[in-house]
C-alpha cells in the first residue's frame, strides 16, 4: 500500500528549530506574506475578538499589532524556538502542530495561516480542522507558496540528476496548483472562497545564495522520497552550475520565483 504522506514532519520542525536562532536575517519571504496577509485584513470592516495565527513565527502579530480589528491573537507554530523571534510579543501562543489543531470546534472570529501550509501531508484535512475552529460567520485568511515556487531550482537539480544518474527523484517540495485552490476550500466547507496569486521575483547573486536562504528560513527539504544515496558533493555543484547558466540576467544576478498564492474564505 502505498505511503500516504509526503513530507518527514519531524525533519521539518528540525530544520525550523534549526533556522530560530538566526531567523531573522532570512525573514524577507514571511515577511512579504504577513505584509499581503495584514493588507487584506484591513480591507474588512469588522472585529475579530479572538484569532489564530498558524506559522507565522511571530511577525503576523507584529505587524498587525492591534490593527486589522484583532484583539486576541492566539499564536501557534510547529517549532518552539522560533517563539524567540522578536515579534511573539505578549500574545498567547503555543507549540502545536498543523495537521492536528488542538482546539474546539467555533472556537475562533479569524484563522490565519501564513507560509506553513506547504507542509502538511493532508492539505484538505488541514482545512477541515480550520473550518472546524472557526466560529459561525469567520473568516479563513492564508497565503503559501504556488506551484510556481522555486521553478529554477526544482529544474536544475532535475537536470543534474538526470546526467548523474539518468534519472530523476522528487528533490524540491511540490506546491499547491492555483487551479486547484478553490475546489480545495470548497472541499472544506468554505464559503465565498476567493484564490489570487502573484509572482514575487528575488534576484541572487548566486544560485548558492537562495539555498542559504532556504536553510535559514527552515525550509529546506523534508520529503520522505527521495535517492537519499545519492552525494550532495556531485548533485548540489553541478546544479547550481545549471541553474547559473540559465538563469544569469544582465546584471549578473540569478532569479528565484516565488508564486504567493492567498487564499480567503468564510464559515457559512
């Protein structure tokens, strides 16, 4: 029978433990959904009296910081350390995990996940138990990476591995399809579910830059498949080569795409 998960969450909250320390000099991406996240809050006349922040490590409440019509912000994250982040501040928060939300059905005005919900092995389900929390009348807010995501690495280590070993194992996490975004809160019992992307485009000045950037962000890979016999030694180089080769501009820099996609959503 097949394995139905995908990712090694034990691995992750490691790689999240990992980054804490040193987070915030690799926050940018988190910050710039927060930011699109906050934005949209505050396009909603109304008060959310209570509200969940799924994984935002902090910087949700930081930003909002008694805007958008927040007055309680519980905080929850898969790691612990990364409660060190400056932006916790004094809101109620605790070390839980996604895929198994600890709380009461009608429980909260406002659920928001933000940069988390890539990896969850049971994306549905994780909506499921999001609706289930929400109170009659709330909103579901949430922003994570598209299926355009790191489209330049996931092709050049595919490259590299194909001439190394001519064939090809699951290296880079998959995303969600902006296509399948709304049939998914549908799914969950969402009403008035409304999907956007856009395409945030960072420039690097070299391939190995993005994946110390990924490493301080926590978000390194923990998929379960994968030739792990494989040496980093000849793979990672050769990549890298491959993607400086295509994806070099003018200035000397290499792009790395991030597709955010925003997901809104409300309990009928």
């Amino acid at each position: 029978m097949p394995n139905p998960y995908i990712f090694d969450r034990h691995r992750h909250r490691l790689h999240k433990n990992r980054a804490a320390e040193n987070f915030a000099e690799h926050d940018f991406l988190l910050r710039e959904m927060t930011g699109r996240l906050a934005e949209r809050l505050e396009c909603v006349k109304r008060s959310f009296p209570l509200a969940l922040d799924v994984g935002s490590r902090g910087i949700l409440g930081e930003i909002l910081a008694g805007r958008g019509g927040v007055q309680t912000l519980v905080q929850m994250d898969l790691s612990q350390p990364i409660f060190r982040h400056p932006g916790v501040g004094r809101d109620p928060r605790l070390v839980a995990d996604e895929e198994f939300l600890p709380f009461a059905e009608n429980s909260f005005d406002l659920v928001m996940a933000c940069g988390n919900l890539h990896w969850v092995n049971d994306l549905p389900g994780a909506l499921i138990q999001m609706f289930r929390a929400l109170k009659p009348d709330g909103m579901f807010l949430a922003i994570l990476p598209g299926a355009q995501t790191l489209k330049e690495l996931r092709a050049a280590m595919e490259q590299a591995e194909m001439e190394i070993s001519g064939g090809v194992s699951p290296r880079v996490s998959p995303f969600v399809d902006v296509r399948d975004s709304g049939a998914l809160l549908q799914r969950a019992g969402f009403a008035l579910p409304v999907i956007d992307s856009e395409i945030l485009t960072v420039r690097y000045e070299h391939p190995f830059s993005l994946l110390k950037d990924l490493r301080g962000m926590g978000e390194t890979s923990a998929l379960l498949q994968g030739k792990k016999g494989m040496a980093a030694k000849a793979l990672i180089p050769l990549a890298m080569e491959k993607y400086g080769a295509a994806h070099t501009g003018d200035d000397g820099r290499v792009a790395a795409t991030f597709e955010l996609v925003t997901l809104t959503g409300w309990k009928p």
